[in-house]
C-alpha cells in the first residue's frame, strides 16, 4: 500500500519531483526536414535530427491481417537481430526473428500460448530468455530464442496487456492493463507503486534515460489512433514528456536504456522502428548520489 500525501499525492511522486532539481525536465524534441527514415506511405510525419527521440532504422515486419505481429524484442539496440511476436490464431503464437535490415532468418512456433502481445527483458533469473504477455492465458511467460518455453513468470489479471522491465536506479519490472492502470514493481514484485494514464495502453518500454538526462523512464504506447508516445518518471507516474512516431497506433515495444523498438501501425502494415530515445551527459558524483538515494 502506497502512502498518501495531500490530494493523493504519493511519497514516489514527491521523490520524483526532487529528482526533477537534479535532472530537470528534458527538453522538446526539435523537429526536422529529414524523411528518409520513413516509408512512403508516411512520407509527412515528423522526423527528428540533432535532438530525441531520433529514428534510427525501420523496416515492414508484418501486414495488419494473420499472421501479424504483437510483440518485439531485441536485446539491445546494436544487437544484429531483432525478434517479432506473431499471432496466427488461438494457440499458434510464432517467433519470427529478422536482421536489423529486415530480412527475415527464421520462424519457429511458441508452445503452451493462447495469445501472445508485449515482451520484454524478463525478470532477474530468466537468463537466456525473452518475457511476454499472453492475453489469452493472463500470465507472463518466459521463452527461449529457440522457441521452448521456459514457465510461467507471474499469473495476471485479466486486463493486463502490456509489460516492460528496466530503469536507472533499479530494474523495475511494470505491467499495465487496457484501460491505462500503470503498476510498478520492485525487482522482486512488491508493488512501489500504481497509476492512471488515461490513455488505452499497448505497450510499455523502460529504460536510464530519455532526452538529455538518466532517470528511470517509462514509455507508454497507446492501441488509441493518434496518440503520441507517453514518457514518465515511472515509479513515480510524473509524465515527464511525450513524442510523435509515424503511423496510427503503438502495437509492442521493448526497452534499451537509452534506445528502444517498437512497432507501429501503419494502416496496412505494422513497421518496426528503432528509437534512440536518449543522448546522455555526465552528472556530477554529488547530485548522482542525492538521486540514487530518492529510490531507495
């Protein structure tokens, strides 16, 4: 239980708003001429250049109709290949793993899934495997990158859709439901803390920074067309900024630290995008410190 401040303001929030004086707010992104990144059926949405986010590659991972993807991983953002989530039909989940280019290397089927969406880095020990939700079941899974299926992480409620895991000062692990209830946990699942987004959440991707500046970043994408990405001090809920991606809506996501992927709906076709999301400077010893200590 989470205690309460005045108007429910929470002891996390309020250690967000201190670490504020630290980091301080990053700034907008700056828009840019640049289209080259973007497909031409999106050849007008905003680019960025010289500032973040700032799209780095992209590529057609799927179309909108079966089988079609509903989740992204990759381990980092210089990893050489990058893994989609595919859904076919009930019980037939896929992994289906590319280059970075877009070039497809291999599928394999997912045993023991209903309906797999939003994966992520798992939890601490579940080295060698990749977490993601299954709608269908209400659980978080853990797999192998050679399609065996690992376990059961954690049970579900029936309206969680979204799950991501990382962070500055800890690995915290968060899970969100379709009507935009965000939950933070620590690394071992007590809950820090929760909060309404106000947005129908698709995906979730935390990572040490966003902008200019460390912290533990949280980015939520939203199922809703024309929604922009969200970013928030999240385990405190403070929305701290939020950015434009081509396409209609978000549809999976896996943090990077300073970078991520998602994927996007295009209309027709869902893309995968390669976000740098941070361009981080050095912070003094002193002030690093007085942050660290906030999350404690």
């Amino acid at each position: 239980m989470k205690t309460q401040i005045a108007r429910g303001v929470s002891l996390a929030a309020l250690a967000a708003a201190v670490a504020v004086i630290f980091l301080m707010a990053p700034p907008p992104a700056r828009a840019s001429t640049k289209e080259g990144w973007a497909p031409r059926a999106v050849a007008r949405a905003p680019a960025y250049e010289g500032s973040y986010p700032s799209i780095l590659s992209s590529f057609r991972m799927s179309g909108v109709t079966v089988p079609y993807a509903r989740g992204i991983f990759a381990w980092s953002i210089n990893a050489p290949d990058v893994y989609g989530i595919f859904y076919q039909s009930t019980n037939y989940n896929y992994l289906y793993k590319f280059q970075t280019s877009g070039s497809l290397v291999s599928t394999v089927r997912l045993p023991g899934a209903v309906k797999l969406g939003d994966a992520d880095h798992p939890p601490e020990g579940y080295g060698g495997c990749f977490a993601v939700v299954d709608e269908g079941a209400h659980e978080l899974k853990a797999y192998t990158f050679t399609g065996s299926f690992y376990g059961v992480i954690r049970t579900l409620p029936s309206d969680v859709v979204a799950y991501g895991r990382g962070g500055y000062t800890k690995g915290y692990l968060y899970l969100a439901t379709n009507n935009g209830v965000v939950f933070c946990y620590t690394p071992t699942w007590s809950l820090a803390n929760s909060y309404p987004t106000g947005v129908a959440v698709a995906d979730l991707a935390a990572g040490y920074g966003y902008g200019h500046y460390w912290g533990d970043y949280l980015e939520v994408g939203s199922r809703q067309a024309g929604d922009p990405i969200r970013v928030y001090y999240g385990p405190a809920g403070v929305m701290a900024a939020s950015f434009a991606l081509p396409g209609i809506r978000s549809c999976g996501a896996v943090g990077g630290g300073q970078s991520y992927w998602c994927l996007r709906d295009l209309g027709t076709e869902i893309w995968a995008y390669r976000v740098a999301i941070a361009g981080l400077m050095e912070v003094q010893t002193a002030s690093l410190g007085k942050v660290k200590a906030l999350y404690k």
